[in-house]
C-alpha cells in the first residue's frame, strides 16, 4: 500500500452530519486550528491564586465607563465581585426577624 497525503478541510463543521462531512471534522475538544491544522490546545492558566466559597453557577462580566473590568460571579454560597485578582464578598448579611423569617440586610462596613 502506497502512502496517501490526507487533506482534511480545517475548522469544525456541525452542520450537517458526521458522515455528510467527509474530509473534515465534526466534533472536537480542545483543539485549534492553525494554518488549517488541527493543533491540540495547550491547556489553561491560573488567573489568580486566591480563591471563593462554593461552586460557581453563573460568570456576568463587564467593563465600567471608567475602564474597570469586573467580573461578577455567583457561587452556591455566595456573591462575589472580581476586580483584578480579588474576590469581593457582596452577599447580603442573612437575618432571621422575630418571627423567624428570614431576611438580608445590607451593613454598613465602615
């Protein structure tokens, strides 16, 4: 048998099937392509070295007029405010009221 040269067209084609898509790819995981080859990801980097309570649920990032980026982040515990490498704890304080009843009230940290 004879070698053959393998042309596969580059990027990652969903829209139809993985048998209608013959000579490219369907599906992948960490993968790039670089100069229509497929090249495996390198992987992830810490961002930062701190860290929050809970598992988190929900990313809401944004930039201030100012230039600032935040990061919001909901946890099953808590509410956090990512500035730079920090993680601003901004759950409200939990209360109960007399009659048990429970309520969040925000406290003045000054």
């Amino acid at each position: 048998m004879t070698l053959q040269k393998a042309i596969f067209k580059p990027g990652i084609n969903r829209e139809g099937t993985d048998y209608d898509n013959e000579g490219g790819w369907f599906d992948c995981n960490l993968v790039r392509f670089r100069k229509g080859r497929p090249e495996k990801f390198g992987g992830w980097a810490k961002d930062s070295n701190n860290t929050f309570l809970g598992t988190c649920r929900a990313l809401h990032p944004w930039i201030a007029l100012s230039g600032t980026k935040y990061l919001g982040l909901g946890t099953t515990w808590k509410y956090y405010i990512e500035e730079g490498t920090s993680f601003n704890d901004i759950t409200p304080i939990r209360s109960t009221t007399a009659a048990g009843d429970v309520t969040f009230a925000a406290v003045d940290g000054d």
